[in-house]
C-alpha cells in the first residue's frame, strides 16, 4: 500500500519526536515484524525491525515513541539487538516526554554507517490495557474484552513493509476491525503486510474477543526483606490482591460453582514461586493460617507454592493474605572484610503474569550499617531511610525503602545493596544478654536481703526472733551435752583409779561449769512464741532428770569404791541406771531436732 493511513504531516511529526530530528531523514525502517500477544491480562508487543541508514553520516541512536493512548499503561520497555551477536545484546535505552508523548532513545551498540543495517528487536508490556466488555457478567457467562490499538507500528520513520500478528486465548472472537489486508485464523489475526507507510500512521483497531485467564492484580505490594548476620535472611510479603475482570453480576452459588464448573473467568488458586533455599514458609490472612495451601520442589530446584484462597476470587473481588520464608544468608550476601553486598530479587514472582500497582520494599539492615549504597536493575523510587527497633536494639536498625508502581514478571531483577558493618558489633547482642541476666539476679539478691516492707509486721518479727532463740538453745545444749560427757568420762575413770577424792575435785569443778551454763530465756518468749516455750521448759526438765541421772550414778560408783556394796548389786543397780539414761539421752534429741 502506498501512504497508508490518515498520516500527520512529516514536520508535525519530526517536530513531535524531540529526539529523532536529527536522524528521522537518514534512517528507513525496511522490515517491521510486530507481534502483540493477548493471551493474558497483559499487552505483550514485540517490534523486529531491520534499520537502513539512507543518510550519507552515520547515525548512532534512533527513537522510538510509545502511542499517547496507552502509554500511561506501559511497564516495561527493553531493545536488543535481534541476531543476538553482541556480549548481551541489550541496547542502552533513555526517555524523555516531548510535548505529551514518552519517546525512547535507543543507543545501539556501534555506529550505523550509511549504507548499512541493524536488526533490533523492541518488546513492550502494557498493564490494564484490556477491558472487559461487558463490563458486568453472571456467574455462568464467560468472559469477554476489547482491545484497542493501532494496525500501524507507531515510529516517526517510513516503513516500507510491515506486518502485524495478533495472539489471542481464544478463537472465539466477537468481531474485529479489519484494515485491509487482515485475515484471522484460529486464535490469529494478521494485519498485512503493508507497504510504504507513512510515519506515525494511525488506524485505529478494536478487537473483541474471549479472555477467561486470570486477570488478578496486586493493588499494593508490602515486602520486608530482613538481614542477620547470624545467617539468615527473612523475607515476609503482605499483598492486597484483586480480580480486574468483568465484575459478578447477581449473586454468587457455590452449589452451582461446584456443580457445573461455572466460573471460568474466576480465579480458584494460583502458584507463587519462591527461592530454591527458602525455607520455613507460611501462608496466613488475616484470619489465621490457610492450610489449602501446596508447597513442592519443581524439576528447576525452585520452590513452588500452590495458593488457594478461602473463596474463589471473581471480578471486583480481592484478597488480602501474607506469604513469608526464610533464606540462608550465603546464598545473597557476600562480603569482602567488613564491606558488604546484599543481593536479591526486589520483587518476586507472585502469580503468572502478574501485575504489581504499588510496591514498597523495606530492606532491614543490621543496627550498625552504614555507608549504605542501592544500586537497582531500573528506575525506582527511593524514600528517605528510617530505624526500625526490635530486641536488643539500642540505636535502631536502619531501614533502605525503596517504592515502584507498575511492575510485571519482567521486573523481577536483582538489586544490589552495599554497606559497611563491623564484626564486632555482633557482640552487642550476646553481652546485652550476659548483662541483662546479671541485673536480674542481683536484683533478686538484693529483693530478698532487704526489707522494704513499710509497716512492721510481728509475726515475721517474732518467727525471727524464735528462729534466733532455737539456734541459741542448741549451741548452749551442745556445751551441756559436753559437759554431760566429761562427767562420765570422771566416773568411768573413778571405777579403775578407786581415787575418791580426785573425782570429786574434778566433779566439783564439772558441776560449777554446769551452773554456770544455765539457759537465760527472754520473759516474752511465752507469749511471742508459746509452742517453743512448752519444748523449751520439757527440754529443762529433761535436762535436770538427767543431772539427778549422772549424780545417782556417781554415787552408786563410790559405794562400790568403798565397798559399801558388792560387784552384783553394783552390777544390777547400774543396769537399771544405763536404761533410764538411754530414755533420757533419746527425751533430749528429740526435743532439740524437734525445736
């Protein structure tokens, strides 16, 4: 076709395209291969071109502006070279808005001298760019969409042949707009091929057909990334997830959802794919934990967890649930000395083909971190850092947040982080431990050596007191019993000797020990402590039966030693005496254990 479509005049459009004035003469687009993939939620394009400089210098850019209508729908935007023969193949892109419109400035990767050509490939990803039509649908009905766009690649270059392949979900499809020529076969519409169109050409396209995929989006994103140096990384994601779909129209019946497998366009489950090494992983909403949830190791080594919500998610429905796991350091922080690297993914993948509205990232270094540098894959938002205090912090441990809007699968990309951290700050924690125990026991030592009652209290006073006079009459009685001892020892040795007068010298002397160690009782006791004044006064009794014991006992001694009497009847009279003495000696142990 020759000057396809109603074209803008060239100086309009030269004047459009800020950065492809100076090259738009000089390049011609000979081949466009454009592919636009709806067979999701998402608007995949992909643009092989083949680029002839026609100029007579070289050129080292081209453009490649975005249609006004949708790009504030776009997320993501990549070009490499399409033989792939350079190191990686990616090209250096940058943009910029000129009077309205997002136009890329697509360095490549050596000079195009005039003469020559570059085959480049240009992708695109377009969010919320379908809508459902109708816009309400019963439980039973399936789901259908329009898509609305261009049969012309927008470029500010002259394209001598270009070709246009739409990729449906299904063969089903309402109607279309046909720009001759077009064709549709199966789940393909082709539009072309057409020749020499002019730049920025605009036919405009609707395409109505069958879309019953997941439309699930997250409406805000919340993914805490939390650092130890002990050897674990936590990570923890909070979502607010919603069905963008045609919404339910009437009410919802689950006999029939079961029953008839209506629904189709309903999302019933969905899998998130986590890190090979992650470990420890919970799913929970806002009501506990959900045990419908699989967690399985993929062929891959990657970690799959199949989520099922508590209801099937239907359009205009949402869910809020939290998904968290736990990494092994090694496997994303590196170090040299005490400079660090952390890297990681800064989104992970949620569903297939997702759509993130709104993301935040905090990463939670350990308190000390400093010099703290964020080096991300693309373009985002930094917020100022904040502390975040847990146990044992004392200063705080600094939080990088990092914001994004916009994001699909395309985006989950590594970031780096980089800071400095001393080792021996990882002491903090351990000594604040030692110290805190230390504190607590010696508060407990000095709780219970002090008193700091206000009011006195007597019946502790008076239990004190008698716990002081027991200790008292024991050691006063451990002297008696010694006493008792070495009055026996005397007679014992008066049966041998026969030496009357020495024994009594020494009895003498033993018995004047004995008076002066009689018990002193404070005259209060009866009444502070009755029970203890009852044994204390059996236990002089006792103790007097005992003296009268041993004075018996002396005495029978002497009648022998004098001959007073004979060995039998000393020997008889003894026995009965060592009887009553073991009564006696058994009388006072117990009454002293017994105190």
């Amino acid at each position: 076709m020759n000057d396809t479509g109603s074209a803008m005049t060239c100086a309009e459009n030269l004047l459009v395209c800020g950065f492809c004035t100076a090259t738009s003469e000089d390049i011609l687009i000979k081949n466009a291969e454009r592919t636009i993939d709806l067979t999701s939620q998402l608007v995949k394009i992909t643009h092989r071109l083949t680029l002839s400089n026609t100029g007579k210098s070289s050129v080292k850019s081209f453009s490649f502006p975005i249609d006004p209508k949708a790009q504030e729908k776009l997320s993501y935007f990549k070009a490499q070279l399409a033989d792939g023969k350079e190191s990686s193949g990616e090209l250096k892109t940058e943009f910029s808005t000129v009077k309205g419109i997002l136009t890329y400035k697509i360095t490549l990767s050596s000079s195009l001298e005039p003469g020559q050509i570059v085959k480049v490939l240009v992708g695109t990803v377009f969010t919320h760019h379908l809508s459902p039509h109708p816009k309400e649908i019963t439980q039973k009905e399936k789901q259908l969409v329009q898509y609305r766009g261009n049969a012309y690649i927008y470029t500010p270059y002259k394209v001598t042949t270009q070709t246009t392949k739409v990729l449906l979900s299904s063969s089903t499809v309402e109607s279309y707009t046909k720009v001759k020529p077009s064709s549709q076969s199966d789940s393909t519409i082709t539009y072309g091929p057409y020749e020499n169109v002019a730049p920025l050409s605009e036919e405009g396209i609707i395409i109505h057909y069958e879309n019953n995929t997941p439309f699930l989006s997250v409406g805000h994103l919340l993914r805490h990334i939390e650092v130890s140096h002990w050897g674990n990384i936590a990570v923890e994601e909070t979502l607010d997830v919603y069905h963008g779909g045609a919404k339910l129209k009437g009410s919802f019946s689950r006999f029939e959802y079961q029953r008839e497998q209506s629904g189709v366009s309903s999302v019933k489950s969905f899998k998130t794919v986590l890190p090979e090494l992650a470990a420890d992983v919970y799913y929970r909403d806002e009501i506990g934990n959900i045990s419908t949830s699989n967690l399985r190791q993929e062929d891959d080594g990657d970690v799959s967890l199949e989520l099922r919500p508590r209801f099937p998610l239907f359009g205009g429905w949402k869910t809020h649930y939290v998904v968290g796991y736990n990494l092994p350091s090694f496997a994303n922080l590196f170090n040299s000395g005490d400079e660090f690297v952390l890297q990681m993914d800064l989104i992970s993948h949620i569903f297939d083909h997702m759509v993130v509205d709104d993301a935040l990232v905090r990463i939670i270094l350990p308190e000390g971190a400093s010099n703290i540098e964020v080096e991300t894959p693309y373009a985002v938002t930094r917020l100022p850092d904040s502390l975040h205090f847990t146990y044992l912090d004392v200063k705080g441990r600094p939080v990088v947040e990092i914001a994004a809007k916009n994001l699909v699968e395309n985006h989950i990309q590594p970031f780096k982080l980089r800071y400095t951290f001393s080792r021996i700050v990882m002491l903090q924690e351990p000594f604040l431990c030692v110290l805190a125990f230390f504190l607590l026991f010696l508060t407990f030592i000095i709780y219970a050596r002090l008193d700091f009652s206000i009011t006195k209290d007597e019946t502790c006073d008076n239990r004190s007191r008698a716990a002081v006079m027991v200790e008292h009459i024991r050691n006063h009685y451990l002297k008696r019993s010694t006493l008792f001892q070495a009055f026996e020892t005397q007679v014992t040795k008066l049966k041998s000797s026969r030496d009357i007068n020495a024994f009594q010298a020494a009895a003498k002397n033993i018995t004047s020990d004995l008076r002066a160690q009689m018990l002193d009782l404070p005259s209060s006791l009866k009444s502070e402590s009755p029970q203890l004044n009852d044994r204390v006064t059996e236990l002089q009794k006792q103790d007097k039966a005992y003296r009268d014991f041993q004075s018996t006992h002396a005495q029978l001694v002497e009648r022998l030693v004098s001959g007073k009497i004979n060995k039998a009847q000393f020997v008889d009279a003894e026995a009965l005496l060592t009887k009553k003495r073991d009564e006696l000696v058994e009388k006072l142990n117990h009454l002293i254990n017994t105190l």
